[in-house]
C-alpha cells in the first residue's frame, strides 16, 4: 500500500529520545524544550515561540492570552480543521465563519473589508456583530494547507478595527508570503502544530509564535499552571498546556531536516502539477502569486467529465494507494450549524471536489509515477 503521509524519523530522532530516557528528562522541564522553541522561532523568523501540547491548545492559549472573552465572536474561514473552530470554542467564543478566495483557499480579503464594514459597528473600544450584539474580539485566518492566507490586507483591516490577529500556520512552517517567512506576516500570534501528520512532527504538539515578548511570557506563564512561585501559587486559571521532553527531542530531530522535508513536500506537489494538470475535469491546488506554501498535501480538484473523488478513491485502492478526502467546511458541522456566517458559494463549490493524494516527504519517485498512471488511467 502507498499511504497518503507518513513521517520520516530517519534523523536523530531515535538518539534524542535515548538521551531523554537517559537523563532522566522525560516530562516538561529537560534540554529539548527550549531547543525546539529556539530552532522554531529561528526558522519561522518570529522573535519567539512557546512549545505547547498540541495545536489545538496553542491555539486556545493564544485567544485568551489576545483577550477573547466568553460570548465573543472570533473571524474564522469555514475551511479549515475543526481545531480552528474548537479552539474558539474552548476560550467561550464563538466563530463568526467566513468564506474564502478561489485562488488561496484562505480567508477571502474583501469578503473581510465587505462584512467588517456592513455587519459591525464601532461601540467605544469594541466592534459589535450588528445582528447578534456579540463583540468581534478577533481574526484568525487559516494557511489551508500550508498555503499563508492574504495576510498584508487582512492586517491592514485588523489594525484598521484593532482586532489581533492569531494566525492557525498549523502546518505551515516553511512556507513563504511575499518572500517572509510565517513568523513575519503581522498576526500578533501564529500557531504551527507538530501532530503526527504534519510534515515536521514531534509525535504531538504545537507552537505559537509572537514578537510580542510581554505577550510571549503571558502565553508561556497561562500553559504553565498559572504559576507565580516555588510555593505552589498561581495568579489566575492557568492550563497544562506544556510540550514534553519527549515530544522536543523528536521535533528537535525533525526540525533538524525541517528545510529538506518542505523541499520534498514542495518537489512531490510540482510533480503532481505537472503531470496532472492536462486532464480533463481536473484542477490543482492553489499557487496563489504572493505566496510559496509549504504544500503540506498534494492532491486535485474533480469536476465533471472526470469522476467524482469518492470514484476515483476506490479506484485508487484497488492499485494498492491511499487517497482521501480534505477538510468539511465548519458550516456545515453539527457543533457549529448555529455559528453566524457569510455566504459560502466558493467553499461549498471547492471541498467536495478535493482529494488528497500520497505525499509522504520519502515517497519514492517510483511510488509516486505509479500514482500519476492510476489517476490518469482512471480518468481516460
Ligand atoms: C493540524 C491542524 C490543527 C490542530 O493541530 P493539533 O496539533 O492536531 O492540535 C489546527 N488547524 C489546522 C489547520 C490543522 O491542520
């Protein structure tokens, strides 16, 4: 079978963890912590990053460490992991669910413009949802598929209405806007994930990623407990949010290769391009021009003559590959059928089309041609 990802650990990521066993170091204080927040905050270009336990709970930490309260609204796109949406969730909030661009699959900028300016109204300090009464509290655009969203736009308009802005980058770390890296696009917090099936993994886990050092010590003090002292004192409610030893020591490894395992995500997705764009009904991934993701999936886009994905999957199975489906967008799951939304004539159009194709940074070029003569072959 040609699974569609798997990770790499080839590196040093078996050593790291002997040394974690042999030290004694196998919980959250240890070497590799700060390691790994330093490597990451280097390499996204940020002036520093906190290591979490996940994503999600990065992406938590970061709304209530931005301020968003209980009952508030929080901008999201309908595309993306229902990570986004949970962790909006978890801080109280709810997400206020925006459709996207056709050329980036992230948060659509005029849609954005469009919507602040005739659904909000400034209320002293606060911008209110007109039709629910709730306070817009913040923006937190999705880079779908390690593809950065319009970000010079969308944080014009954040500062324009003083919003912060927390991006979800979770499986971005390498990729470009404009010629920067994530860590320099103007969110005032952004958020990678290291969970297994992102292309720089630590087994689980996350980051965010701030210039803000005030806001970086606010961030580390919530996922530590709360803590203020050796005596067993903690200033508020915090979270046990903290990245383990263990869990570094692999992602050091990982981020070790970090540009090698993008370059191959990036090599496998142009190979796709090229192969596949040609075909009648088949579409590819968004290359927007501002922007050089981290093409963390590779995959296309089906539409008539060719079959639907669900055909294509099977056809795909009975060759021995692994094909799937991506993201349902968030209005149409059952936690969020009550969330306030926009229209979504681009996201409705776009993710029942989407497969997602082998793409494993150690897909053999041989693995990789057999897949390209499936998919052509099913579609002739
Ligand atoms: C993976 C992912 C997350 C969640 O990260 P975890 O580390 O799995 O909690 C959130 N948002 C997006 C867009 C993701 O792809």
């Amino acid at each position: 079978m040609i699974p569609l990802s798997t990770p790499d650990l080839s590196g040093n990521e078996a050593r790291y963890l002997q040394q974690c066993i042999e030290d004694g170091f196998v919980s959250t204080a240890g070497a590799f912590v700060p390691r790994i927040e330093e490597m990451v905050a280097l390499h996204s270009g940020a002036r520093q990053a906190v290591a979490t336990a996940s994503g999600t709970c990065a992406l938590h930490v970061g709304l209530v460490a931005l301020g968003v309260k209980p009952d508030d609204l929080v901008i999201l796109p309908s595309y993306t992991f229902i990570a986004s949406a949970n962790a909006i969730s978890h801080a109280g909030a709810i997400p206020w669910l925006f459709d996207i661009s056709a050329d980036s699959w992230t948060l659509d900028p005029k849609l954005l413009a469009a919507k602040l300016e005739s659904e909000t109204r400034r209320v002293g300090p606060d911008i209110i949802h007109k039709v629910s009464g709730r306070r817009v509290s913040a923006i937190m655009p999705v880079y779908a598929l390690g593809m950065p969203a319009d970000m010079e736009p969308i944080v014009l308009l954040a500062r324009h209405y003083r919003l912060p802005v927390l991006a979800d980058a979770a499986a971005a770390l390498g990729a470009t806007y404009m010629g920067k890296p994530i860590g320099r696009l103007g969110a005032d917090l952004s958020m990678i994930s290291f969970n297994g099936n992102k292309t720089v993994t630590s087994g689980g886990g996350g980051a965010l990623l701030g210039d803000n050092l005030e806001l970086m010590g606010f961030v580390k003090h919530l996922v530590s407990t709360a803590r203020t002292g050796e005596d067993y004192t903690h200033d508020r409610v915090g979270y046990n949010y903290r990245m383990t030893n263990i869990e570094a020591a692999v992602g050091s490894a990982q981020m070790e290769r970090a540009d090698s395992l993008v370059a191959a995500k990036r090599r496998i997705r142009a190979a796709y391009d090229d192969a596949l764009s040609e075909l009648p009904g088949v579409g590819l991934f968004p290359s927007p021009p501002w922007a050089d993701g981290a093409c963390w999936f590779s995959g296309i886009t089906l539409a008539p003559p060719a079959p639907p994905p669900e055909r294509l999957r099977q056809i795909l199975r009975e060759s021995g590959i692994e094909g799937r489906p991506f993201w349902k967008p968030m209005h149409l799951q059952p936690p969020y059928q009550d969330a306030p939304r926009t229209e979504m004539p681009v996201t409705d159009d776009i993710w029942k089309r989407v497969l997602t194709l082998p793409c494993s940074t150690h897909l053999s070029s041989a693995d990789q041609a057999k897949v390209i003569v499936v998919v052509k072959e099913s579609l002739a």
